[in-house]
C-alpha cells in the first residue's frame, strides 16, 4: 500500500453530476456513516465516496480519477480488517448498493453483484439446495473474499471460492470493461482468482454451485470442550481431519462462550477449545460419518444439528456486529505440530477479550488438489489458514487486543508454511504479500502490469506491475 496526498481540487461537482449513485463528500450529513468500515479501529477520511449504482458509475469513476490523479479505494462489504476499503483522501468507489443475485438452478450458478454479502449469495442459493463455497460468516463482502481466494465450510469438499469461479466483469484502469473467464483475458482470470484488488473493479461474478445436504439442510454446529483439553483436542484433530470424508470439515477455534443463548447460562463466559463443524452429505449417512465426532472426549456442548447452510454461516453474525476494534495477524501451516500446540494454550489462556479468538481453518482435500499455479492463490499443499483474532467493543482496549495478538503470532510463526492468506494481512509490508503468493508472485507483476501499468489500484495487498509502477 502507498500514499500520496489526494488531489482535494478535483471538480467533485462534475462527477457528482454524471453519477447515478449519488457522491458523499465530507461536510455531507451522511460522510462519516459512509467512510465507516467493518473494523471500528480503521478511522480514514477519504475525499468523496461515490456510492455507484451500476457498472457505468464505476467506468466515471476510474475515468475521474485517471484524469485528475485521484487515488483510488474500492470497497465491497468494507469488511478487510485492515480497512483496505476506505483511504485518506481518496475517491471510494462503494458496491454496496450492487447487490443483485441471479440464480440459475438449471445450470448450477449463481451471479452475484460486487456489493452482495454472503448472506445474500446463500439465501439466493439455499433456496434451491445449492451453495457455492465462501466463508465462515455471512456479513462479509463477496468481492475482497472472493479476489483473496476464498475459504469456508464448503472449500474440503469444492475447494476455494475461486475454484467455483466462472467468469467476473471487471472494469479495467484505462475505464475500458471486460468479462473474464478461462476463454476470455485468461490471464487476468487466472490473477483474479487469488490477486486481491489488484487488477480492476470487479462488478460482477458468477459462480458455480453445488447440492449440499439434504435440499440445502446441512448438520452443523459447535463441540465444546474445556480449555483444558486444548492439547488432546487438538492433537485429535489434527489426526482426525485427513481421515474424514470432504463432506464433513471442521475448523478448530479458541474462544470465550458467548453470554447469550442458545449457549446454556452455566457455559457464559467459560473459556474453550471448541470446532465448528459442518456435514453436507446425504443425511441418511450423517449418523456413521458424525460418530467420531460426538464420541470422543468430554465435551461442555455439543450442538450439532439440521439447519439451513444458510442458517450456520450467520451463526456469528450477532456476534460480532460491525462496529467492534479488530487486530489480527495470521499465518498458514502445513500441521499442527506439538511446538505449535504449547502456544495456543498460552495464548488461549490469556484470551484478552471475550470476543477475542483464535481459528485454524482447513486447507486441504478439494482445494489441495488445484495444482499451485493453476490460480494466483499458492497455498494448496494441505494444513490450515490460521488467524489470530484480537476484537473487543471498546476502543480503549485496542492496544491490549493488539499487543495479544502480535505477541501470539510472533511465538507462533516459526511453526508456520511462510505466508498467510492475503485476505488475513494487515499492512504487514511486501515480503509478507511475495510470501504469500510463493512461485505465482512474478507471474502476478506480470499481468499486473499488462492490465494496470500505472498500478491505479494500488489501495489493496499490493502487487506492483513488473516494470516498477508504484504510486
Ligand atoms: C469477521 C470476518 C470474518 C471473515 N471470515 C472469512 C472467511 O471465513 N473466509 C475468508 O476467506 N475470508 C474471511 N474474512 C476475510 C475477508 O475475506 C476479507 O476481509 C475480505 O477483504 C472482505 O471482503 P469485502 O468485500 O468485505 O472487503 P472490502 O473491505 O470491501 O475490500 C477488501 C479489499 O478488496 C478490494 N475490493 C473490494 N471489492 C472489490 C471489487 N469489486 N473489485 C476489486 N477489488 C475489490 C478492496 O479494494 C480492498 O483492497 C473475514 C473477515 C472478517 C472481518
């Protein structure tokens, strides 16, 4: 990411005027609302936010800012925890209002707009038993999930969200639009799937879908255990999951019992080593493909149960409403070794917040099977997506939330792969992005300077084009 002062002269009323959407500017009532990102710590006052309406209010504003050398932040759901979405002085090109979904049950895909969440692709798609895979928690963005790669629930079974990509309708830097695919601007494709924001304003996606459940009726939910029995818990995990069918996966949390139902008032506020899990095969074999799962150990809670797909991926969203300070570092790791485990129960004691958390997400089965280069996002060679989460309402404990959280990654590291998913940076600098992006990095630069030369979409893990651009 760079900065560079932001052109506060440009003639805002001219593009005000050719806009559909309207164009909030700071002494409008509505700016700071606007300018509000996900992550409450983020605090940027960008010069105009042009709350586009459709794909030609998106072509004005890259056209705007070329001409009169504005710098440029895209926001989708405003949910990247280092606020990538939202920059001082820049014009904000905001999808929020694009949230239309098509679904096509006969052709098994969904097309979904740059400003839909999650939580609109599953209900669009859950409608007809289908899901395409996305993430852990419906609020997020479609966009910056997608672009980063993509891992959720359904990614053990049908791999990452850019593995279920079919085509995206991007608006390039010169303000010129395309639709790519595998047969059309291939390269740009294939840096879309993993590349972040890099190449273009994405302002729309279609995704394949898949059956899931039993009509969309998945069995999911948390098991509980003692903080105690974080080391057998996890050592039992990380046996278990390569021995699992890709129906069923799981991701391993550290975490506080939230103070409210469904979770029983005798558990509130009781620290745990917990794993979410979710089944989306057949039901009539749910009970033989679960039994491992709900015989070992002494849970606290095990809430298995039948309910829409739709239904556990907003399971968290109460939870963690917009609004709160978050601090994260995250890593990825090929195991889960014994060094790795005396951490988490360090750390998982010291659990500064109730809403703080650690998570280990799966990166294996399906997704494992993408060969490396077959898209921008490297890191298939099986393990987990790790990310530690400091999070708490109150401003004041944003540096007790922050100094956990890096203290904890900085013991943790050396037990991790090198990188970490894009989408779970922060500004962290550009070995950590090269390192996340292993051998596809100079291939990246490359289409990067093919499709944005001038690197007008620099507001993003930045990958500069190959002949040095860098605003
Ligand atoms: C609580 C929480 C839970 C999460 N859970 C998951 C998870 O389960 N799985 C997972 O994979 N990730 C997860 N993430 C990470 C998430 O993928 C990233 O934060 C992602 O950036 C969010 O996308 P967004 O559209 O909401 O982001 P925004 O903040 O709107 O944008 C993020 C980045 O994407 C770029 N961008 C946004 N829209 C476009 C567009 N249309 N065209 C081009 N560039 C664009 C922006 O410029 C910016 O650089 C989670 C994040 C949070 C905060």
């Amino acid at each position: 990411m760079t900065t560079s002062a932001g052109v506060a002269t440009a003639p805002y009323g001219e593009l005000a005027a050719t806009l559909r959407g309207s164009l909030i500017m700071p002494a409008d009532p509505g700016y700071d609302e606007a300018r509000a990102v996900y992550n409450a710590m983020i605090d940027k006052h960008p010069a105009a936010i042009a709350r586009c309406r459709d794909t030609a209010d998106v072509i004005t504003c890259v056209r705007f800012a070329r001409e009169h050398g504005v710098e440029l932040a895209v926001r989708g759901g405003g949910h990247n925890a280092a606020g990538l979405g939202v920059w001082d002085n820049a014009l904000v090109i905001d999808l929020s209002l694009l949230r239309s979904t098509t679904v096509n049950p006969q052709n098994h895909t969904v097309r979904a707009d740059a400003g839909c969440t999650w939580g609109d692709v599953d209900h669009a798609t859950v409608a007809f038993g289908m899901a395409t895979p996305s993430g852990f928690l419906a609020s997020t963005g479609v966009p910056g999930l997608t672009l980063g790669g993509g891992i959720g629930y359904l990614s053990r079974r049908f791999g990452l969200t850019v593995d279920n990509l079919l085509s995206a309708d991007v608006v390039l830097a010169d303000g010129t639009f395309v639709t790519a695919s595998e047969n059309s601007h291939a390269d740009l494709f294939w840096a879309l799937r993993g590349g972040g924001g890099n190449f273009g304003v994405v302002t729309s996606f279609t995704f394949r879908c898949h059956d899931i459940g039993d009509h969309g009726t998945i069995i999911g939910g948390p098991v509980l255990y003692d903080l105690a029995d974080t080391p057998s818990v996890m050592r039992w995990y990380r046996e278990l999951l390569p021995s699992l069918p890709e129906e069923l996966s799981g991701f391993i949390a550290l975490m506080t019992i939230p103070p409210a139902p469904p979770f029983p008032e005798e558990l509130w506020g009781r620290k745990s080593c917990g794993i979410v899990w979710c089944y989306t095969g057949p039901h009539d074999r749910a009970d033989e493909v679960l039994e491992p799962v709900r015989s070992y150990g002494s849970p606290l809670l095990v809430g298995l149960q039948p309910m829409p797909f739709s239904m556990l991926q907003s399971a968290f969203d109460g939870l963690y409403p917009a609004g709160l300070q978050w601090y994260w570092r995250a890593d990825f790791f090929n195991e889960i070794s014994d060094a790795a485990i005396d951490v988490h129960v360090t750390y998982g004691e010291q659990l500064p917040t109730g809403h703080s958390t650690m998570h280990m997400y799966p990166i294996d089965g399906a997704t494992s099977r993408v060969p490396e280069d077959a898209t921008a996002f490297a890191y298939r060679d099986g393990g987990w997506a790790g990310i530690i989460v400091g999070v708490d309402p109150d401003p004041a404990n944003a540096g007790l939330i922050s100094q956990w959280a890096r203290d904890y990654w900085q013991e943790l590291h050396p037990a991790s792969a090198g990188g970490a998913y894009i989408n779970f940076l922060m500004e962290e600098g550009r070995d950590r992005v090269k390192a996340s992006y292993r051998d596809n990095y100079d291939r990246l630069t490359q289409v990067k300077d093919r499709y944005d030369p001038g690197n007008t979409f620099h507001i993003n893990q930045n990958i500069p084009p190959a002949s040095g651009s860098n605003p």
